[in-house]
C-alpha cells in the first residue's frame, strides 16, 4: 500500500467514528451531472506522410458524474470525505473512427481494446478523505487541481483526475496559500491511474519512462480588491522544474471593465531530464534535432474589455528557448494555464509567437436569457521546426512554420421551466498550419448537460 492509499485509509476510519456528529450530514450536498458528449474530427490535408491519425475520427457517448461532499464533524479538527463517481456509455464510436492507435490508450473519448475497438462503458470511483482546522484545509485521496501548474482537464465527456494530497490555508487575509504532491493521473478516456510524464518523452512505453512524483505550491495575494498577484512552483521528478508569475487586474473604464492578465512561466530540465534519451521532451535544439531536455520561457497577456454583454479581447504571447512549453501530458487529453490552451492546438512550441482576437456576447442583454456566442482566432508563427512536411524538406533549424485556429462557440441554458439548467452547447473550431508531422484539422463538438441536486 503506498503513503497516499495508507493515509487515506486511516483518515477515513478517524472520519466514520464521528460520522453522525452535526455539521457532517447537514452540510453535505450530491449531485447527478449529466453530459451528452458528441465529437467529430476531420483531419485534412497535411503532412499526411509522416502523420498517421485517421482522416475522420468520431465517436458519441453519455457521461454520468456523480459527486458527494460532506460536511465537516464537530471539533477543533474536522474531518470529511468527498467521492466522485464517473460512468461513460457508449452510443456509437462511428464504425471503427474513434481515433485509437497502436500506441494510445484508447480513442477521442473511451478507452480502447486490444483490437482498436471502442469499450462499451467504463467507469470509476475516487475517494477523497478531508480534515480542516480553522482556515487551513488538508485533502487525500482523488484531486482535480485548478492551479497555474496544475490544471485538470474536463473538454471531454468525463473530467480528468489526479491522485494525492493538497493543503489550502487562508489564515492571512487575503492570502490563498496551496501546496501539494500528485503521484498519479487518471485520464479522461480511462479508468486507469497511469503514472506522470510530459509531451515527447515516449511515456508508457518500453523506451518511455514516466514519474510518480510532481511537487507544487504557491499562493495568491489580493493586493486590493481589484488586483491579484500570483507565484506557484511545480516540479515533476526527472523532467522538469517550473516557476509562474501571474497579476490579474480589473479596472473600471467608461461603462465596462477592463481585465487585465500577465502571465510568465520559466521552466527548466530536472533529473534524467537533462541527459537521459528516454526523458526528452520536444522542440528544436539544432542541426535537426526535434528532442532534448526542457528549455522555456514563455510570457503572455491578455486584455478584456466588457460592457453591455459585450466582451472584446486582444492579446500576445511568446515561447522562448529549445524546448516546447512543458505541462503534466500524458498523452490522453489534458490542460496548461496559458492564455493560448484552444480546443484543438495550444500554440506554445519552441519561439513560437502568437496573437489573439476574442469577441463574445451575452444575449441576456437583448431579453434571450441564457444565450451566449463567442469567436477566437490566434495565429502562430516563428515556430522553430525541422523535418519534412510531406516530400519536402523543411531546411535544418528552420524558423518560420505557423499555425492559426478559429474557434467558436454557441450555448444555451434554459433559465427556467421544467427544462431549467437544461444546457446545449456547439464548439466547432478549425486549424491549419505548416509543421512537420501535423495535419490540418476540422472539429465539431456538441454538448447537452444538466445536473440535478440529490441532496
């Protein structure tokens, strides 16, 4: 039994022997999210040479999320348990296009079997056992993270998750304290618990190596009630060491607000990372190159300005040095905390510089509740490459691919009625680029969801 598993054990045999205590029954809540989950991917013309990904990919299945969060028992400590329950249905899988390869998990959405073909359902349970004191609040067991070098990913029908412990203290006023050790992620087309790695490194496999251990913490301090500033540090043993900087500020303009948001990652090898083939990452390092150790600076911002249900928004980013920027990848879906994270491509390779347009608007605004649309475009170019794209050669340490990506969104939510929170969304984005070993990509997703309070 590992330190995680054995800690949560005993947790929760402390948590049951006060179980009927107030506090634990009445303050807990459940809930039935419902998820309705249909994707199609047109992979286009490209480099169709030297990718392999099927020229269609599209599967459709119904994900049921159940979750329970207790209270908290009486008592100078208290002590809780959280547990989520997640099932994926399959409703079709598209006749053999779910995107599975010989090296995968598994495809776009469900976990494969040996032959390729979609699962019928897979499911699983986590567990997480809780104790608070004060303002301080410790957590073991199943963890979905939302942090700078943390992110856990919900673009799909089922929700990523994280195995291990975290603390949150906010005992100093308007101070948010967080600090943590993963050692395992569970994918969202998966119902396995699969050890860390990140992009490139040939994770899972014989030549691959992966790690069980990624360290983080930070913190984020309101310097007035319009301005935050942020400083997180994630490590993941024997690939990479990571510092963020991060302000956000809010400032009211005419009739609108203006949001404003820095962000800035510096992120260096670890480990085997520095000499060890099998822990390389990608990006261009030279006289034809495409794998070495992490190298990267990326810096970023984003502006925002809303009024009237209107939001318009403009930004800039740039990823400096070798490497690719690097994030907890394991190569079955996940996030990064960078301003360019789309619904197909992430615009963060080695010297890539990228720009953005946003427009979205509320349509409450103009009395149709619970109607909204937005467009981004982003375009990416100075990307550091080598290789072929198709039979012609890209010259060694070339500079100069790009990337662009239009993606736009329509939702709806039923504001009341007997469909009230009844949700149904449309995500259809578009990417083109000229980058060895990609395809272009055309991606239709649609979404219908509705959650429904148990207790």
């Amino acid at each position: 039994m590992n330190k995680s598993t054995l800690a949560l054990a005993v947790a929760v045999g402390v948590m049951a022997q006060q179980a009927g205590a107030a506090g634990f029954i009445e303050d807990s809540k459940a809930t039935l999210g419902l998820r309705n989950f249909y994707i199609n991917t047109d992979n286009r013309d490209g480099d169709t040479k030297a990718a392999k990904a099927q020229n269609k990919q599209e599967e459709w299945g119904q994900g049921f999320d159940l979750r329970f969060t207790s209270g908290y028992t009486q008592g100078t400590v208290g002590f809780g348990i959280d547990a989520i329950g997640l099932l994926g249905v399959r409703l079709d899988s598209g006749g053999g296009t779910n995107g599975a390869t010989s090296t995968s998990y598994g495809g776009t959405v469900f976990p494969s079997k040996s032959n390729g073909e979609a699962v019928d359902n897979y499911s699983s349970l986590g567990l997480t056992a809780k104790a608070k004191i004060s303002q301080t609040e410790l957590k073991l067991g199943t963890l979905q993270p939302k942090l700078p070098v943390i992110v856990t990913n919900d673009g799909r029908m089922l929700p990523q998750t994280f195995q291990g412990g975290q603390i949150t203290s906010g005992e100093i006023k308007d101070l948010t304290l967080v600090a943590g050790q993963i050692e395992h992620a569970k994918g969202r087309n998966s119902s396995n618990n699969e050890e860390l790695s990140i992009a490139g490194s040939n994770a899972h496999t014989a030549a691959g190596r992966d790690s069980n251990k990624f360290i983080y913490g930070g913190g984020d301090y309101k310097i007035t009630k319009d301005l935050t500033a942020q400083y997180y540090y994630g490590n993941l043993q024997d690939y990479y060491k990571q510092h963020f900087l991060g302000l956000v500020h809010n400032w009211a303009i005419g009739p609108g607000v203006l949001k404003s948001d820095f962000r800035y990652f510096n992120s260096r090898n670890d480990g085997a990372n520095g000499n060890d083939p099998a822990y390389y990452t990608t990006g261009d390092y030279g006289t034809g190159i495409t794998k070495g150790k992490v190298d990267n600076n990326l810096y970023s911002g984003l502006f925002l300005y809303t009024v009237e249900g209107h939001t318009f928004g403009g930004g800039y980013q740039v990823s400096n040095g070798n490497s690719d920027f690097p994030w907890l990848n394991q190569g079955d879906g996940s996030s990064a905390y960078i301003t360019t994270d789309m619904q197909i491509a992430k615009f963060a390779r080695a010297g890539e510089r990228t720009w953005q347009a946003r427009y979205s608007y509320d349509f409450a605004k103009v009395g149709v509740p619970g109607l909204t649309a937005g467009v981004v475009y982003l375009r990416g170019d100075n990307i550091d490459t080598t290789g072929k794209v198709g039979d012609r050669q890209v010259s060694t340490n070339a500079t100069g691919r790009s990337e662009w990506e239009r993606d736009l969104t329509i939702g709806y939510v039923v504001p009341e009625g007997p469909l009230k929170n009844v949700g149904v969304m449309w995500k259809n984005a578009m990417w083109r680029n000229d980058i060895p070993g990609q395809r272009d990509q055309d991606e239709n997703r649609l979404i219908v969801s509705y959650s429904i309070p148990l207790m």
